[in-house]
C-alpha cells in the first residue's frame, strides 16, 4: 500500500504496536521524559549534592542510633527465693574506735554484732577530709548527680563491673604527729533480705551491755560514707550515699537515713518477646558488631534468677541492687540515743533494665525512610523554588509571542 512495500517498508512499523507487554503502558504510575526533552542546570547539581550530603548525615545518624542500642525498662514481681543481703559499708567517724558499738538487726528479729564482723582501723578525720575533695552532702549532691545518672545505664554499669576487684581500698597511714582520734569502719556482712536496721552508736549505749558508759563529752556523730552498698562489692560504682559528708558541733545528735532497695538486672541479653529472637533464621549482616561499649553494681547471673543461682557470672547480665535514700537529723535530749541508724526496706520488686539492639532489616528500612524522604522532599522543594523564580522574574506561561502568534517573525516572512 501507497508503495511501501515496494520499498521495503512495513506500515505496521510507523505506528504503535499491539500486544499484553504494550497495554500495560496504560498502568505505568512512572512515566518517563526522552532525555532529548530534559535541561540539566548547575543549580540542580548543588542541590543534587546537598541533598545527597543530607542523605549520607541521616543515614550515619541511623546507623549510630541503631549501634548505641536503646534501653527498656520493665518492672515485674521477683521470682524465687533469696534468704540473704550482703550489705557493704566504709564509714569514718571522729571517735575512738573502742567508743563505737555497732550492730544490725532486721524485722525477724535477728540481731548481727556487726562490730565484731567489721574492721576498725585508726586514722585521722582531716586526712579523709583533705583526700576526697569530692565529699558532698546528701542534701546537695551537685555534680554527682551526673554521675549518678551515669550509673543506671547498662553499658557503662557493665563497664565498670567486669574485671574489677572487689576489694576496699586501704587505710591511709597517719601523719607525723597525727594522734588521729577518727575510727574507719568498714568490712561486708551477711543479713537476711528482710527489713532491717543499722545503726552506729557509742559504747554503753542503745543496748544493754556490760561495761561503763561512754562520757557524754566524746560523743561526735559526725561521718563520711565512703560507700554503702547492698549486694557484692563494687567500689567503682557510685551509689546514692558515697561520696558523702555530715557534720554536727552537738554531742546528742540522730543521723537517720532510710533507704529503699530495689533488686536490679542489667542485661544485654534480647527480649524474649523481641522480633530478633522469634525470626533466629534471619541473617543479619551487623551481627558482629557489638552493643554500645559505654557502659553498675553487682552479682553477675543469667537473667531467669528463679532458675540459675544467684552466683553465676555473665559478662552480658548483671544482678545487682539499687537504693534509693532520703536523711533526716535532728538534736536530741540526753534521754534519747544519739549515733547514726540506717534503716532500710527492700521492696518486692524487680526492675529489669535491658539494653538491645533492633534487627538489621529495621535499620534498613529506617534508612531507607531517611533517604527517600529527603530526595522526595528535596525534589518538591527545589520544583517549587524554580517555579517561583519564574513566577518572579514574569516569565509565566502563556505570556511567550512566536511566529505561529503573529509575532515580529511572521511578521518580517511577510515582507
């Protein structure tokens, strides 16, 4: 037909071709520009490389936050049973060592001598006083609270708690000259996880005992708490009284502190119930990186403690308790008993908090998220600002004059 075969031509050729593959034409949701129709400007580079830049920024902050882990914080009832509470303490007070009496009991009525499970050792109160310039008071913790905040995080309580010895620290050896007159008690017992008191107060008084009383001249109740703890020992952990100071001029005066102590695990190990432990076929390609290296206080054991004694280690899970402690003090008549009483209550409680990392496929599509976003986001922009300059410099459309318009062009063809 009209000679194109004659030629070698086919007419079906010059038109569209027909079939399943070219009606789904009618679907595409991405139609697509010939590259003939398109103008690349260096405006669009920078904003093509700002916005990359912006890109790869969201990216590496997922991927931080991805690599840091997120902490959860679940309280729950404490199952099993434990019979016993280590309580740890280090206290400088400025009396004899042979005036103090020192003993412990708890609300099933038992009654520990803890004077004669504790060491005594002579020193100096100002040599404590000079050495720990970071002493406060509980009532003004300053820059301990920082500290403090520290302490609850999971990475940095297992920092601290690996490979460290459990020992107190020596007793500073007396200057020359210095006569001393300050008592450091310090040493760990056993007592039983009940309710229970623990008081310091001087000799031949608060309990019945033979022996003359102590002149009402020496008594000086003031003290510095190097560390109270309960639990196995961690020096390097700083709990809410460490680190603290009080003082009083009077001879008859109460010191009372009460404590209220909350069993803790700190734990890496997954959630039972997290995504990454129910899909253990996936494979994930950041599975050999470790959790956050930034890493407080006590017993290492697995985390299902109503099946595991409370003595195994465990680099990743750590069993251990928290306290929380408020002060109270007062001067007294010489009728009452002066010293230092700590009064503690543990609460039927078990705060597990549990430091985890989500999935590898999360990650990648919080990225994903970022990325598509900005480039999105970024092209809506960038169209929008072109549009505006045009709209600005009054190059609208429609406002154009050609040849086919009558224009000065059609007009010079006519001549």
């Amino acid at each position: 037909m009209n000679g194109f075969a004659d030629h070698g031509l086919d007419e079906a050729a010059f038109g569209e071709k027909k079939g399943f593959t070219e009606g789904l034409r009618t679907f595409d949701a991405f139609p697509k520009t010939k590259p003939t129709y398109t103008r690349r400007s260096s405006a669009g580079g920078y904003a093509t490389l700002l916005l990359l830049f912006l890109s790869f920024l969201l990216s590496l902050t997922e991927f931080r936050r991805w690599y840091r882990g997120h902490e959860t914080h679940l309280f729950s009832v404490e199952k099993g049973v434990s019979h016993d509470l280590q309580i740890n303490l280090d206290v400088v007070i400025p009396m004899a060592c042979g005036d103090l009496h020192i003993n412990v009991q708890d609300a099933s009525g038992d009654r520990i001598l803890a004077g004669d499970m504790l060491k005594r050792d002579p020193t100096s109160w100002l040599q404590w006083v000079d050495a720990k310039g970071d002493l406060h008071s509980l009532a003004r913790p300053g820059e301990m609270e920082a500290e403090l905040e520290k302490d609850t995080h999971v990475g940095h309580v297992l920092g601290e708690v690996v490979g460290q010895k459990k020992k107190f620290r020596k007793t500073p050896k007396l200057r020359r000259g210095d006569r001393g007159g300050a008592c450091r008690v310090y040493g760990s017992l056993e007592g039983n996880k009940v309710q229970g008191d623990f008081h310091i107060t001087a000799r031949g008084h608060g309990y019945f005992e033979w022996g003359e009383h102590l002149d009402h001249s020496a008594f000086n109740f003031s003290h510095i708490v190097n560390e109270l703890s309960f639990g196995p020992l961690y020096p390097s952990l700083l709990n809410p009284l460490d680190s603290t100071i009080a003082t009083t001029p009077h001879h008859f005066y109460k010191f009372q502190y009460y404590l209220s102590v909350v069993p803790t695990i700190y734990t890496r190990t997954p959630s039972p119930s997290s995504p990454s432990t129910t899909s253990s076929s996936f494979f994930s390609p950041f599975s050999f990186f470790p959790l956050s290296l930034f890493t407080r206080r006590t017993s290492s054991v697995p985390l299902s403690t109503q099946n595991t004694p409370l003595g195994s280690t465990s680099t990743n899970t750590i069993f251990t308790n928290q306290y929380a402690a408020t002060s109270h003090e007062t001067e007294i008549s010489e009728r009452s008993v002066p010293g230092i009483f700590f009064k503690f209550d543990i609460e039927p409680i078990l705060l597990t908090v549990r430091e985890e990392r989500d999935g590898a496929l999360r990650l990648l599509v919080r990225v994903v998220n970022a990325v598509s976003g900005v480039l999105v986001g970024g092209g809506w922009v960038y169209g929008l600002f072109g549009w505006s300059r045009e709209v600005i410099g009054g190059r609208k459309k429609g406002k154009a004059v050609g040849v086919l318009h009558g224009g000065e062009g059609a007009e010079g063809e006519e001549e």
